[in-house]
C-alpha cells in the first residue's frame, strides 16, 4: 500500500530548476567571455605589452565566472534536497524559509522544493508578504554588512556546501510515481501509525 503519491522530476531537471537564475548567469558570462575574445586581436604580435597583460588579465577573470556559478548553482542543489526533505516531513512551516529569505539563489532552490511538493503557491505568497519580488537579486546582507564576503562560513555556505544525503528517496517503480522511505525506525512508526489512522 503506498502512501504517498508524489510528482517525480528527474534530477538533472531539479538541479536546473534550483539553480535557474545562476544558471542564466553562467551563460551570460560564457558569452561575454566569447565577446572579449573575439574583441582582442588573435595573434599577440598586434597587442603591445600593455594590451597584452590586459587581455590576459579579463580573460582569466571571465573564464573562471562561470566556475563560481556552477559551484553556486551545486550549493543551491544541496539546500533544495535539504528543503525537500523538511517540506515532506513537517509540511508548510514558515520557520524553514526564514534561514534561506535573504539570499535570492536560495529561495529559488525552495521555490523548486516547494513546487514539486505541491506548495509552490503558499511558499511565492510567503516570499512576497516578506517582501521579496523577482528584481531583488542581491542579498540582503551584502547592503548591510559586505564585510561578510571576505568569512570563511560565506564561502563555504555559497560556493563549497557539504553535499546533502536526503533522507528521502523519490523513485519512479513499475510506471507509478511513488516513494521509498530512507528513514530511521521511529519515522517508520510514525508513518505506521499515519496509516493506521487513515
């Protein structure tokens, strides 16, 4: 008997949808580094040593862009699973989007959680009556303390995330969306006595 029906993407669709704006940046920039490129003369002979050390410069700058995207992008992923998982066990509660509000990567990722569980609405409703709207990009910190890009904890939580194991396990069996629980003994109860209720 399941349980729990639940919509099922494939992973590489819900990477994409976690990270769907620093996904865009990412392209953004691997076009602008093709512009600067094709700008500079091919051969180094036409350049004098100036618009050689500055040619090398920006372009070393806008080929590791994109590096700093996708790290990002990789973060945002381990805080959608992590979402995910607190939505499917507590339900909508306002106190799991308050650690994520100020960063707009991260209410995207849970704007994807939420979505894929069936509570995209009340989480977007959630985000607008805190004030949040799809032009506020920049976090909020970064108006308030900028200090903060130089921590060590920043750049761990933005771009070198520990990878997040999930406790739960959406897998497609037999041509039916349906879930397979990786979960401790006590949450095996706790569902028992859900279906015993039911």
């Amino acid at each position: 008997m399941r349980l729990f029906t639940i919509e099922n993407h494939y992973p590489l669709r819900s990477y994409l949808r976690a990270g769907y704006f620093l996904h865009f940046m990412t392209l953004a920039e691997l076009a602008s580094f093709c512009i600067a490129y094709s700008y500079f003369p091919i051969s180094f002979e036409a350049l004098t040593a100036a618009g050689i050390f500055f040619k090398l410069i920006l372009m070393s700058f806008l080929a590791v862009l994109p590096l700093f995207s996708q790290l990002d992008a990789r973060s945002r992923y381990q805080n959608y699973k992590q979402l995910k998982d607190q939505l499917f066990f507590y339900g909508f509660d306002k106190r799991i989007f308050k650690p994520i509000l100020l960063s707009r990567c991260q209410r995207d990722a849970a704007m994807a959680a939420a979505g894929e569980l069936g509570y995209g609405n009340r989480c977007r409703h959630y985000f607008r009556t805190c004030g949040y709207r799809w032009y506020h990009l920049v976090p909020d910190f970064i108006f308030r303390a900028p200090y903060l890009l130089l921590t060590r904890a920043f750049w761990r939580r933005t771009f070198f995330m520990p990878t997040y194991r999930p406790r739960v396990d959406f897998k497609m069996m037999a041509g039916n969306v349906q879930l397979s629980l990786k979960v401790s003994p006590m949450m095996k109860r706790r569902f028992k006595t859900v279906e015993e209720k039911l």
